[in-house]
C-alpha cells in the first residue's frame, strides 16, 4: 500500500506528498491511502455512490479509475509529477 498526504497550497489547490515512512511504490499496489481533509475527501468521491450503483458495482469487484489529464503522467521517472489537465 503506498501512503500519502495533502496540502492546501497558496493557490488555493492542493498538493499529495509522499509519506516518506512507508516504502516508496512499485506501481503492483492494489490500494493506496491518503490522509487528506473531510472537504477535499468528501468532494473527490461525491459522484461515486452513483457510479457504483450505475454500473452495479458489487462488494470485492474489480474496476479501474482512468481520470482524463493525468495520461502524460510517468510513472517510470525517479520523481513523478503530474498535473491534471482538461
């Protein structure tokens, strides 16, 4: 599992860092953790209660979450950043 946090930055966005005292990931993790405020947690799920419904998503189901911007994204770099895009 791969553990990480959030900081709101002066921009008013938000930042994950990596949480240094769990082992860096290999990308074969099956989950990951992040520790982040209610506010941002409960908006970045909102929708999901009605994607799982809609496509009737059931307990221990296997799904893959491709979000639009992060496909330039490399994963293969000593230090990866990633910028969400429209």
């Amino acid at each position: 599992m791969r553990q990480t946090y959030e900081k709101k930055l002066p921009d008013g966005t938000y930042r994950l860092y990596d949480d240094e005292r769990y082992a860096a990931p290999t990308w074969d993790e099956t989950c990951g953790r992040s520790s982040m405020s209610l506010n941002v947690n409960s908006l970045s799920l909102s929708r999901f209660g009605s994607f799982a419904s809609t496509f009737r998503l059931l307990d221990k189901d296997t799904y893959w979450v491709d979000i639009d911007g992060f496909q330039d994204c490399d994963a293969t770099a000593d230090v990866i950043k990633c910028a969400q895009r429209p």
